[in-house]
C-alpha cells in the first residue's frame, strides 16, 4: 500500500485480529476436483460465516479477508488465486476478501490484488505489471505498485464514501512487524518456495546461469523471480522471489531489487551466493555435487552445468592455474605412469603432470 503514497493516498494495513480457523467453512457438497472451490462459492460461503459470527459488530473491522488451502477457480480456465467485492471497504456486508494460501510470497501479491478490488480498483490494462494486472505474472517487475490507474480509483471511491471507516484508527489494531533478522521460518528459503510453488517435496532452486541472463544467480536478477525444478524432468519453472531472500553479500532482496541490509550475511561470494545447487538430475547421475565431484572428479568442474549448479563444490577443487584451474580435465590420468601419459597430455592431464620434465635420449 505504501506505493499509493506517490499520489496523495495514505493506507496503512493493521490487524485487528488473525484466527487460525479450526473447522472448514466451506460445504463440503462445494468442494470439486479434489481440491477446488468456485471462487463465488467460496466468498459467499466467507460472506455467509462472518455474518452468523456477527464479526463485524464484533471487532468492527475495516475489511475481512480469508486465506485458504484450498484451489479457487472461475468460469473459464484463466489462473484464479484470489476474489473479492470491488468497492467494499467500509461495507460490513460485503467487505471481504479471499486469496489462495500457497506458502509463497504469491500469496502476498494475490492479498494486495484482492485488497485493491476492496478498495475500489478494478483491473488495469492488458499490458499492465503492476499490483492490479488481471494476471501476476512471476516476471512483473511492478506487482509491488499500483498504477496510476488504480489510485485514481481508490482515490475517487474512498472518497465517496458518506461513512469513511478509513479516517480513524482502532487503537486495538496493531501493525504487524518482523525483521529479517529475526524471522524463522521457510519463505526466505529460496529451496523450500520451489517445494511450495511446485507443490512437490523434492523441487529445488536451479542454479544455471542461463535462467539468470547468463550471470550468477544473484543480485537484481534472483530478485523478481526465481527458477525452480521440476524433479524427474529437464525443466524449471518460474516462482515468485521473495522480499527479504538473501541475494548477495550484505543484501537482501526488496521490491525486485537487491539492497544493502544488516541483517544479511555478511561473508558471501557474489559468484556462489546460494552454495551448491541442492541436487544433479543427469542422465548417468543423480545425487548431490559433492557426491559427483568429491567421489569421481573435480575434471566434472570444467562443464558450464556442473561449476554453475556445484559452485561450491568446485570451488574447493579451484587451483587457481590458468588452464588448469581444476586439475586434469579428463578422467584417467593417474592410471598410466607419467613417463606415458604426461608428452602427449600435460594440457588434460595438467594436475597429474604438474612438473613433469620430458627427459629426451639422442
């Protein structure tokens, strides 16, 4: 919200409560597919709950808005991850929300979406990246804005309202806060969103060059989006960066850009920021770098894919020699007498043959 600053709009989030519901308020003849919920359903059933608990006379809230497990969809097959009323905020009956819980930073992006519609955007332009874009894609590099489109709306609908619940604060309310520092859970964890936005316990952060410009996965680049693997196939998909993912030395990662903070680790190498990629999926290999290099051959370190996903690994094998700077690069050397090997391969043999004087007769 702090983006609606720029055009004269003031809105801060507070929390007046946060319940951990222990029962489904969805029926259970509306559940689908396994998972999924009609997002009609869904808000009503939502509008239907906070009205039998007379929430609103109760806590006198501004808007009310529900995270859920479950998989929202809509009448066509366009991606839903959240719904709401438009124009509800300060209208008990209809001030309310819904956004899928996926345990990513998506979920953020969704909840500011949905929060826009309440305070009276409605979608911006097809071409749009920012908060209010009818799809947020993980390439947006505006979804931590909102248009000048969608102020002007918010602006022009809050200030219509007869009874603004916006102008006064609730002194109960609080405004949460937790600094990167201190927090101690998952969604920093570039390795654990790959699980949560795949969905799937063994997808992990792909650390090739190639998805990041063909740079190292750090800096500005891991900021907006990450790449994340699909295990038992050749592909990585795109996921949400999340604000506050490490991103160098002494940085973290806020509003697609990489930034100095405090509380980052300070020790980091910009070219390894991530350490070793968390598996190798080859055709004649899957393990852990350390189990293809360590066990077979630091000569794996001289492949574009290996010193990419390994560079930690590697690195440790890093001779600082040009043309040799992870010793021989082919496998074999040691199994030959030097006298043999070294006059026709001291280039792929460089380690073995370190030193190696040719002793010629005649």
């Amino acid at each position: 919200m702090s983006s609606l600053s720029t055009y004269g709009i003031n809105i801060e989030i507070r929390l007046k409560k946060l319940d951990i519901l222990n029962t489904n308020l969805f029926p259970a003849v509306s559940i689908e597919y396994g998972n999924g919920i009609d997002r009609d359903v869904a808000l009503s059933s939502f509008d239907y709950w906070l009205a039998a608990h007379n929430s609103h006379n109760n806590l006198k809230y501004d808007f009310a808005f529900l995270w859920t497990g479950y998989d929202l969809y809509g009448d066509s097959d366009d991606f839903v991850a959240g719904y709401a009323h438009t124009g509800a905020v300060c209208k008990p009956w209809i001030a309310s929300g819904v956004g899928e819980f996926n345990m990513t930073y998506m979920t953020a992006i969704v909840t500011a979406h949905e929060i826009g519609h309440i305070l009276g955007a409605n979608h911006d332009g097809p071409e749009s990246s920012n908060v209010m874009a009818a799809i947020s894609r993980q390439s947006a590099i505006n979804r931590w804005y909102f248009s000048s489109l969608s102020a002007t709306a918010i602006k022009n609908y809050t200030s219509s309202l007869t009874s603004n619940c916006l102008l006064t604060t609730d002194p109960a309310s609080t405004k949460p806060t937790v600094t990167y520092g201190a927090y101690t859970g998952h969604i920093l964890d570039p390795n654990a969103v790959c699980q949560r936005a795949l969905n799937n316990s063994n997808s992990y952060m792909c650390l090739e060059w190639p998805f990041y410009n063909h740079q190292s996965p750090s800096g500005d680049r891991v900021c907006v989006k990450i790449y994340c693997k699909k295990p038992g196939t050749n592909l990585c998909y795109e996921a949400f960066a999340s604000d506050g993912m490490v991103c160098d030395t002494n940085k973290r990662c806020k509003k697609g850009k990489c930034m100095p903070d405090s509380t980052a680790p300070h020790n980091l190498d910009s070219s390894c920021v991530f350490g070793d990629q968390k598996r190798l999926e080859f055709t004649n290999f899957k393990g852990t770098c350390h189990e293809h290099i360590s066990l077979d051959s630091s000569a794996y370190c001289y492949d574009a894919v290996v010193v990419q996903s390994c560079c930690n690994s590697c690195k440790a094998h890093y001779t600082g020699r040009a043309g040799c700077e992870y010793g021989d690069s082919v496998l074999g050397c040691n199994k030959s007498p030097r006298e043999q090997m070294c006059p026709n391969n001291m280039d792929t043999c460089c380690e073995y043959c370190k030193g190696f004087v040719s002793s010629v007769v005649g």
